[in-house]
C-alpha cells in the first residue's frame, strides 16, 4: 500500500482490549449482591426498606468495594460498604460469599453453589439501629460456555433476620429474598439482569414486599468519525466506544407507603480510534460500510488497496475472520517448535493459523473431511450459516428432526446445515431471496462481510435487548 504503513493486527487487538478494559471490571456484567444498588466508578446507590419505609443511601467508590478471588474451585466475594442517607441514616454491611466451582470441559459448562461465610450490617435511622443478627442464604448459578458467548444464569434464596432496640423491648424484622438472575458475557459487550422479590415481615407481624429489577450492562459501539477538513489524506475513520450502565427500579408496599422509585447510572465511556481502509475499489460497493467497519477492527485483514468484494469468500480467510471476531484475544504465538496441523492441506506457519485452530478447538470451524479443510474453497451459504451459529451455540434451538425450514428450496439444504439455517433465520443473521435460501450458492466476499456485521451487531445489541429489555419489561 503506497504511503500507508499498515499497523500491526497485534497492535489493534491490544487496542481494542484496553478500550474494553478501560471500563471497570467491576462491570462485568454482574449486579451487586441482592440489594438492588448501582455503582459506577465515583459513586454507590440503593434504597433500604427495613424500616418500613425507602430511604436512600450513598457512597464513594471507595466506601462501596467488591472483591472477587477465585482459587483451587472456590470463589470468594466480598462487599464492604459504608453509606450515608441525606437525613443522617448511616448503612454499615460487610459480607463475605464463598461459592464452590466445579468445571464440567467436556461439555463447556459450569456451576458455582454457595453460602454466606461472614456477615455484619447496620442500619442506623434517626434513634434505631438495626442490627442483622443472622443471615441465612443459597445461591447456585449454571454458565454454559459457547465460542462467541457465555451464558448464564442462577437463582438465590435468603432470610435475614433484624434486631432493633434494647431489651426488654427487642424487636424483630424478618426479610425473605427470593431473587433469580440470567445474563451473557462476549469480547463485545455483556449485560445482567436480576429480579428480587423481598418479604417484610415486621415486628407487629404486618408485612411488606419490595420487588427490584436491576440490570448491568457494558457495550462496545462502532462510530464513524467524519472528518471536517477537505484536505486531509482521509475523510473519516472508525472509533470503538466503550460504556456500561446500571439501572435498578424498586416497586415497594409497605404497610405505611408504596410506589416505585428508580436509580441509574454510568460509567464514563472510553474512545479508542482505528485503522483507515483504504481500498479503491468500494466507492460504489453495497457492502463498503460493512467491509471497511471489519477492516478497522482487524477482522480483514489485506495487504493489497483493493478488496475485490464480488469475488468467492475463500473457506480459510471466513475460518480467520469468525475467529477473530468472537475471540480477539487469540494472539500469534512466536515459538521456533513445529506443530502440527490441525488439517493435512493448511500449514500451522500460515498467517492467522491460530485462529483457524482456534475455531477448530471450540467446535466452531469442521473441515469437508477429517483431515482436510480446502482453505482455498469457496464457501457457501449453508457453511456459513453453520458457522455462525455453531459459534453462538444455538443449534439446540432448531425444531425436534424430521421438520422444514420455511424456504421453497428446503429439499436442497444438506442435512448437516439444516438445524442451523433454521436457526440463522429466526435470529435475523440471513434470509434467502424469492422464497429459496440457495444454500450451496457462494457468497461473494461482500456478501461474506454484511453477514459478519449483522452477526456481531447481534453480539453488540440483540443480545442486550434480549436480556435487559426483554425481561425487565415482559417478566
């Protein structure tokens, strides 16, 4: 490329994996305990209700701290908070959490069951201090890992028992938690959402009931920058926008008031800008936007000023890009020992082998025999239907065997790519034209490249619709 010094792809997916990290990792896509607060990186919020009425407390970050430490299978949280109401009210809780972790590799999945270890909280309201003298609670989550996401969710049941004034006048206030939470995690963003429902039961044995939705999430967002000048050697380029956001709603009945009350709040976004494409032959392409987005990224990568976007997409080059796409922190590794290749006709020194043996490990990437996998190839719209939704890990979510798909070419669909080519549709990835799928057709380099796009905008917001949205407003 004349006058251009491309930049290294290790250079960009560092880039792009400080511009996620940037954001806290106290975001990674996990509500605070079962309370309902909020944090970003200066404050903490929630609403307390044991004194039988909402009251909002607050804190500095560094008054409201998580830490979580995994070790030979146990994983340890522990929360510290120190919070103030705008009345005086003071919230002092200390809770340690030890969840017991066990891996099932074979099989991508698992499961973390545990307990309360070490509690202390009180909650000091004008003349009363309410003081938790037991604890009780069972939590126990299920993560199913797939190559592009994780997914995952759990359930928590809990009784906290509250003591306030002295003796002889002690009195009790009984909390009960029921509160259940599903969310994702990929290179592309991450969201929680949790529901809690709470039972009041107070010291003259009324009783009141809380119920909070929370959802956690963090995003990653494409922008295109224009530039202003008419001069410059370009005229725009991409930017990687990096947020996270709480937002937590408590719908209360208590004996004496009821309502609902909300909190939300942001973390300060990073921005990191990308390489330039620079091809010469997209000016009138359909398809540009979506070729020069995967370009900056790192997910194509050429050498030459021309894409050639109406030629096949080669099987080998889609292998690299979805590779990429779903777990860019694959790096090459530089070592002089040989090894051996995961297919007879694709040398393990070929550029981006990695990721195609990546792909390969993660069941995501087959070859057209055991051996081989033709990486010159041209591929087809049944392989990369396949493909995509093997690397999502939703070839569960086609019918029982024996069904067909809605297009008027069903009969031509390999078997191995039908459960996949149902499943592509009704997440919106491809569609066919005139009634038929064409699956063995090939598709055109341009092509290839929408279908990237519309699966990682699926990774960047559908999912993120599906597990906030979805739930907060149809549960």
């Amino acid at each position: 490329m004349k006058n251009y010094k491309k930049i290294p792809l290790l250079m960009v997916f560092t880039v792009l994996l400080l511009s996620i990290l940037a954001i806290p990792k106290f975001v990674s896509a996990q509500t605070i305990d079962l309370n309902g607060g909020i944090k970003n990186e200066y404050t903490y919020e929630e609403y307390v209700f044991i004194s039988g009425k909402p009251i909002k407390v607050t804190g500095t970050s560094k008054n409201a701290t998580v830490t979580v430490k995994e070790s030979k299978g146990k994983l340890t949280e522990t929360y510290k908070f120190t919070l103030t109401g705008s009345n005086g009210e003071k919230l002092t809780r200390n809770f340690t959490y030890v969840s017991e972790v066990t891996n099932y590799d074979q099989i991508g999945q698992s499961t973390a069951t545990g307990e309360v270890t070490k509690f202390t909280e009180k909650f000091v309201v004008g003349n009363s201090t309410y003081t938790l003298s037991d604890y009780q609670l069972s939590k126990s989550a299920i993560t199913d890992k797939r190559p592009a996401s994780d997914y995952y969710s759990g359930n928590a049941i809990a009784r906290k028992t509250y003591t306030v004034g002295k003796a002889p006048n002690i009195q009790t206030v009984l909390v009960n938690v029921d509160s259940r939470h599903e969310g994702y995690e990929n290179f592309w963003g991450a969201t929680e959402t949790q529901i809690t429902d709470y039972e009041i039961v107070f010291n003259n044995g009324e009783i009141g009931t809380v119920k909070n939705r929370v959802s956690t999430t963090k995003s990653r967002t494409l922008n295109y920058e224009e530039n202003g000048s008419s001069l410059s050697s370009f005229n725009g380029g991409y930017a990687v926008i990096s947020s996270a956001d709480t937002i937590s709603e408590y719908t209360y009945g208590l004996p004496a008031a009821s309502g609902t009350v909300d909190l939300d709040i942001e973390y300060m976004p990073r921005i990191e800008r990308l390489i330039l494409p620079k091809f010469r032959d997209l000016s009138s392409n359909w398809a540009k936007e979506s070729i020069e987005k995967l370009y900056s990224l790192g997910i194509l990568d050429d050498q030459s000023n021309f894409f050639s976007p109406n030629t096949p997409m080669q099987r080998y080059d889609f292998a690299v890009a979805v590779g990429k796409a779903i777990d860019l922190r694959v790096l090459e590794e530089k070592t002089k020992k040989k090894t051996t290749s995961v297919f007879k006709d694709v040398k393990s020194t070929t550029k981006d082998y990695n990721y195609l043996k990546s792909a390969v490990d993660k069941g995501v990437i087959k070859g057209v025999t055991s051996t081989t996998f033709e990486p010159e190839g041209f591929l087809t719209r049944q392989q990369a239907a396949t493909i995509l939704v093997r690397a999502l890990g939703l070839e569960g979510k086609a019918p029982d065997p024996g069904y067909k798909t809605i297009y008027k070419d069903d009969y031509k669909i390999t078997d191995y790519a039908r459960d996949s080519i149902y499943v592509i549709t009704e997440l919106g990835l491809m569609s066919g034209s005139n009634g038929k799928f064409n699956p063995k057709d090939k598709l055109t380099r341009a092509q290839a490249s929408a279908i990237m796009i519309r699966f990682l905008e699926y990774l960047e917001t559908d999912l993120k619709q599906n597990f906030r949205d979805d739930i907060l407003f149809f549960d």
